[in-house]
C-alpha cells in the first residue's frame, strides 16, 4: 500500500511540476503553449496524433489523486472483545 501512495505522490507531483511549468511559460511568452505528450522523447513511435496532442498534466495529477485516494491508509478499527459468561451461584452446577 505505501508503494503505491509514493507513486501517487510522485505522479501528483510530477502534474503540478507540468502545471507549474506551463504557467510561467504563459506569464513569460503571453502564448498558452501546454507541455503534450507528443513532448516528451521517446514517446512518439506508434502512437496516435491524437494521444500524442493531449496535454500531460491533467492525466499526471489525476492519475496520482486516484492512486493516492485507492491506496490511502484505512483506520484501524478496535479489537472486539468477547463477553464471557459468567457463573452465578459459585460452586453450582446446574445445566441452566
């Protein structure tokens, strides 16, 4: 489970770097230019045009939020007790 919250983590965390980085190319050219998938090397042999024009941070940060959210700790519930039975009347040994 802690193997899949890490990747969740580095995934979340990977998507809002992307984020990050398309935010200041936006404030820096004034010209929306999304990092894609098409981006990134090695990714474009036998993949579709159209995979390859996606942007790559909304899967990166969904992706992780979902890991994290399937993999997250679950709250230790307490241990049940069994009631015994007691005995009344001490040395009795009614079947009753």
């Amino acid at each position: 489970m802690i193997v899949g919250r890490l990747f969740g983590w580095v995934l979340l965390l990977l998507g809002l770097a992307v984020l990050l980085r398309d935010v200041l190319v936006r404030l820096d050219t004034e010209r929306w230019v999304p990092l894609a998938v098409g981006d990134v090397r090695g990714w474009s042999d036998g993949v579709p045009e159209i995979v390859l024009a996606l942007w790559i941070a909304p899967p990166l940060i969904m992706l992780g939020a979902a890991l994290m959210l399937v993999f997250r700790r679950h709250p230790q519930q307490p241990e049940r007790r069994r009631r015994r039975r007691h005995r009344r009347g001490g040395l009795r040994d009614h079947p009753f």
